[in-house]
C-alpha cells in the first residue's frame, strides 16, 4: 500500500506530524487555536467543510439556506494539509493511519507523531428493521437536503389529480422519531414552514397535514430543565403537533412505522433522531471503550501517549459528559492550548468542562434558554437563542450570511421550489 505523497518518511520539516481525524466542532475548534508553527497539521476527513450543527434544522426548510452554515476547512489555517479521506485503521505501535480516498477508493498510509481522533458519531438505529433504508437522519447538510425535497415532493404528489384521501393523507404525515433537541427543532420547523408558506402554496391539503414526534421516554427534550420540557409539550400541541410518549419504533416499512403499542403510522416523510452510535473506525479500534462503544480518555483528553480523541466518539473515564457542540469545543480548544504549551516545553493541566447551558428552538418565535441561572422561554428566549447563535457562527461570512436568510425568511417567505 502506497504512502500518500507528502506523508510518511517525507516530513516537510523538524515539526511533530499532527494529524487530526474529523471536520467536527472538536477539529475545527482545534485548529483555529494550534500554533502551526509548532507542528506539521494533516486533517483527514471525507468532508471538506465544518457544519455548525445547531442551525442544521432550520436548513430542512429553508429558513437557512445550506452553505450559510458550512466553512470550508483549509480555511481554517494557511499552514494546513488536507486530505479528503476516510481513515479505516489505526496501528498504534507504527504510529501509521490506513486510509482510502473518496472519489477512487485509492488506500494509501499516513504516519503521525501525534493523532487526534475526533470523528464524531453516526445515527443510531437501535437495530430496528428498515431504518438505514427508509428514514432520513439529520447529520449532515446531504441529510438536511433529502428532507427539504422530500418535503416539496411529498406535496407536490399529494395535489395529483385523483389520489385516492388514504394516499393523500399519508404523503402528508410527517413523523419525527426522537424527542431530544434535533428531533423538537425538526418538529418546530416544519411546523413553521407549514403555516407561513406550505399553506398559501397548498390550502386544500393543510387539513390533511400532520406532524408527529415519537419518544421513548415519558417527556421530550429530557436533557433539559423539567418545567421546559413541560412548556415545550404545551406549545406543541397548542401547535397541533401530535406528541406520542413512551412509545419506541418496532420497525420500518417504505410507507409506515410500527409501534410498541401494536399501532402503524403512514408517514410520507419520515425523519430518524435519536441520538448517535460509534463510527465504523472507533468500533475498529482496540483501545479501551466504554459500554457505549466510545473511547475512554483521561482528563487531558488522552487515549494513550500520542493519541487522543475529543467529542461525540470520547468519554472521560471520571467525568461523564454530555454529546454536545459545546463540549467538543472546549475539548478541541483546551488540547490545542495543550499540545502548544507542550511544544514550548510548559506544563499542562487538565481539561475542565464548564457548562453554558442549553438552548432549543421550538416553533412560532419561541424557544428555550436552560442556563445556571436562568430557564427561560419564549419569545426572549427566541431573540437569546438568535443573538447566541450569531456570535458562536465560526465566521465573519458565516454571520452575515445567517443574518441575511433570517431577514429574507422573514420578508420572503421561504422558497418551495424543487430542484
């Protein structure tokens, strides 16, 4: 197996060869901060670009449009290569990757002096029949896409001259399995794009639409303040949303789901959000995991000397934290700080997580901010999640981009098209 030009046995300089995994907010948090002048930085990734995840559900609909939301990652730095690459196994002892390009399959080596594992997650299906097949995640921009022309096609068929009622209202049943932030946002905007534009557009159908969101357990939104939670099932149903509790998905078929309860549901689109499971790469690995199938790391983020993982595939052996954008940055930030005062022969103290709270978007210019100190919601909170989500964008163009869709939306209306 051939090295990749540029990569083993032919360093660029005296640097230490950092290689980071990934083009999550851990990566990209930590090469906004690593001084390359330290190190010779290789990101592989079979995706070019950075996602801020937490505007993803306002995309399906176009309340945002894609690119608004999404930073090409040799952007990042000057001084940085990148390989579009899925790396398939690591060889701890040789300090080498084995990885295969996108576009031709091609399988070549790199080498590394220190790798940073920050591939993230994938859905998790649970193992229930028919998911990969027929549901829609929403990880991904090419996910966000696939919904947003499900949703105009599924219209489009259910205004088609003599379909029978039973068809029509199954095209139009949209099902959201997963009652965690994701899932709720889904939910929310949908049901905004159903009230401000779907509905001048499709009059005669919006009596048949319906929006319902699944949960296993007895509440939504579960990571979040009770009484929030509470607020939210409320709205949702002052909203019309059919909020259907402690019930899990049996199976999928291409045109309903089965539920625990013995009943099927028609859908016409059906979107899967219930969390996420370990890539294919981390299952691979043979360090130790925990039952979750995510690498275990110490409090300065290491699996072992020289490697290390950060976000959704790691798991701090003393402390427990949540699978949030917020933690991957601080992780991503605080071992860049590291691996420089390392380089310059300083010490290093440990990570430590701090808390900034959780905010959510829940349909009609409402949303929640869950702080230390403050649960709020509503329409402050709606203006607190916006201004909040301005500042965290990752870039000048980022933020302007995001603010210009939000005014278009708001005087346009949001676009219908199919294409």
């Amino acid at each position: 197996m051939p090295d990749r030009p540029g990569g083993q046995g032919d360093l660029a300089g005296s640097a230490p060869r950092l290689v980071l995994l990934g083009s999550g907010f851990a990566v990209f948090s930590l090469l906004k901060a690593i001084d390359d002048r330290l190190y010779d930085v290789t990101v592989i990734s079979p995706r070019n670009h950075f996602i801020f995840t937490p505007l993803l559900p306002s995309t399906t609909v176009g309340t945002i449009e894609f690119r608004s939301i999404i930073e090409p990652i040799r952007n990042a730095r000057s001084r940085l290569t990148f390989v579009q690459a899925e790396c398939l196994g690591v060889d701890a002892e040789r300090r080498t990757l084995r990885c295969r390009q996108g576009e031709d399959g091609a399988e070549f080596n790199e080498a590394y002096d220190i790798l940073v594992v920050g591939v993230g997650g994938v859905s998790n299906t649970f193992g229930v029949p028919g998911v990969a097949e027929h549901a829609i995640f929403l990880k991904d921009v090419a996910d966000a896409r696939a919904i947003r022309t499900r949703i105009i096609d599924c219209f489009e068929e259910a205004s088609t001259p003599g379909l029978s009622d039973e068809e029509r209202r199954r095209l139009l049943q949209v099902v959201v399995v997963g009652g965690g932030p994701t899932g709720v946002e889904f939910a929310a905007e949908m049901h905004d794009f159903l009230v401000h534009d779907l509905g001048k557009a499709f009059p005669h159908l919006l009596p048949d639409v319906r929006v319902t969101l699944i949960e296993a357990a007895d509440r939504i939104l579960s990571t979040f303040d009770a009484s929030l939670g509470e607020y939210t099932t409320k709205h949702f149903r002052r909203q019309h949303i059919d909020l259907r509790m402690k019930l899990s998905v049996l199976r999928v078929d291409a045109k309903q789901v089965t539920l625990s309860d013995g009943s099927a549901l028609p859908y016409g689109l059906l979107v899967w959000s219930t969390g996420l499971g370990p890539t294919g790469l981390v299952r691979s690995l043979s360090f130790e995991k925990n039952p979750a199938s995510k690498l275990l790391i110490d409090d300065y983020c290491s699996v072992r000397e020289g490697l290390y993982a950060l976000g959704d595939c790691a798991a701090n052996r003393a402390q427990p934290l949540p699978a949030t954008s917020q933690v991957a940055q601080q992780q991503g930030r605080y071992l860049a700080r590291a691996l420089n005062r390392q380089a310059r022969g300083r010490s290093v103290s440990p990570f430590r997580y701090r808390h900034y709270g959780m905010l959510a978007y829940i349909g009609g210019d409402r949303a929640l901010a869950d702080l230390s100190s403050v649960k709020q919601s509503g329409f402050l909170a709606w203006l607190f999640w916006r201004s909040a989500y301005m500042t965290k964008l990752v870039g000048t163009k980022n933020k302007v981009l995001v603010l210009f869709d939000w005014l278009k939306t708001a005087i346009f209306g949001r676009d219908i098209s199919r294409f």
